[in-house]
C-alpha cells in the first residue's frame, strides 16, 4: 500500500519548506555512514535544494572498514564533503575520567555518536547550515538510536518511514543498491542491528504498519522496547509552577 513516489515528492517539497522558513539559502549538512540512512537521506536533500547545497561529513572513529560506502555515496551524489577523524576527540574524553569514576558500557557505546553530532553541529554552525536527522521510524519505535546522539538534528525527513519505506524510496532516486541494501551494523559494538535488537526489520515494519507479527515473545519484546524507549521521542519535561 505504500506509494513510494508520491511519498518521495512530498518528502522533498517537505525538506524545501523546512528552509524556506528555518534557514533560506543555508545548506544541509549530514554525517555520511553510507548506509541506507544517511544515503537516502542525503539523496532526498540533494533533490530538494540541489547538489550545491548539500555537505556530507565522514566521521570514522580511526579506521572505518567500510567508508568505501561512505565515500561511494557523496561521489555518486556529487557533493561537497569533509572526511574528520573522531578518534583523538573521544580517546581524550575517556581519558580524562579519573580513575575513581569508571564508565559504563553503554556510556562507552554512546560517547562517539555524541561526539559525532558535536562534530555535525560546529560543521553546520561553520557553513551556514542545518543538520539532517536521518533516524527512520522502525529504529525509532524501538529506541534504536543515541539520544543526543544521532537521534538529534534539525529536522526529520524520514523518521515517520520504516526501514522497508526508505529503502523503496532510495532504490527510487537511483542509490546504488549495495548502499540502499547493506546490512545496517550500528558501528558501536560491531554487531549487526538485528542482531541486537532480536528480531528482523522486516518483522519490525510489519507490526508497526498492521500490527501483525506471528512470534509472540518478539511481539513481547518490541512491545518492552518501545515502551522503555518513548522518552527519546518526547520533549524534554518542563517545570511549570503555573501547572502544578
């Protein structure tokens, strides 16, 4: 039932909006993974306000296996983009913890993508710009993302699209298909984003969209996670005396 191209025309118009009225002529600034995220996402902002306007940034932590797909995708896009090494600026953070005051694990997890989107913001405040969100709703339903993180950003093209909608949508704008269609790994633990979520995109969409899924322990699970996870959705809560 989902109509891919109308979706996508409205999606771009949508983008086109958003900068009439939050940043006339500014440019849209995005941090390239090259997954399907960040590749659709920079292809929608490609088509709303030109190639021109568009800047990608590559943010390997040391070395990245895979940022051939990075570099694929803003050379197939044609645009500009910076390639900064996050590695220095995380290790010095680690590093200045005392001793007395040991990290966490999922604080270790979720230090570089907040370091990242640091990184997205002094780029954008640089260059006249507005930083993509490029969450979509699936990871979004599940509280797959870093809040503050690469959850954050100034506006939102693709977080009411499931991971099967932007993928139909970036075969759509002529992506290549190894980046639409490269198995997602977070790149925090190395693990694939199925593998630590317990259960498959595919399953994920189909209950989001129809509320049908045939498993019921993953029904229980995605359930569990979107519950504990809808305060990443939300506004930060307010103290109002007036209310109280």
């Amino acid at each position: 039932m989902f109509d891919a191209p109308k979706v996508k025309n409205q999606c771009v118009e949508w983008i086109r909006n958003f900068f009439e009225e939050n940043g006339k002529g500014c440019n849209a600034v995005i941090g390239i993974s090259g997954g399907k995220d960040s590749s659709v996402a920079a292809a929608l902002c490609v088509e709303a306000l030109g190639k021109d306007r568009v800047i990608g940034v590559l943010m390997p932590q040391g070395v990245q296996h895979d940022i051939d797909a990075a570099y694929k995708l803003v050379n197939h896009l044609g645009i500009r983009h910076y390639e900064i090494n996050v590695k220095a600026a995380i290790d010095g953070i680690l590093g200045a913890f005392p001793e007395d005051l040991p990290l966490s694990e999922q604080s270790k997890v979720n230090l570089p993508p907040r370091i990242r989107m640091s990184t997205l913001y002094a780029v954008s405040q640089s260059l006249n710009g507005r930083v993509v969100n490029t969450c979509n709703l699936s990871e979004d339903w599940v509280g797959y993302s870093t809040r503050y993180g690469d959850a954050a950003g100034d506006f939102s093209p693709m977080c009411n699209l499931t991971v099967t909608e932007v993928k139909e949508i970036g075969h759509l704008l002529g992506l290549p298909y190894d980046l639409v269609e490269k198995v997602p790994i977070d790149g925090l633990c190395g693990k694939t984003d199925e593998e630590n979520l317990g259960f498959t995109y595919a399953e994920l969409d189909v209950y989001i969209r129809t509320g049908k899924i045939d498993d019921p322990e993953k029904k229980e699970l995605i359930d569990r996670k979107h519950k504990a996870n809808l305060f990443k959705l939300q506004l930060m809560p307010m103290f109002n005396p007036e209310e109280v």
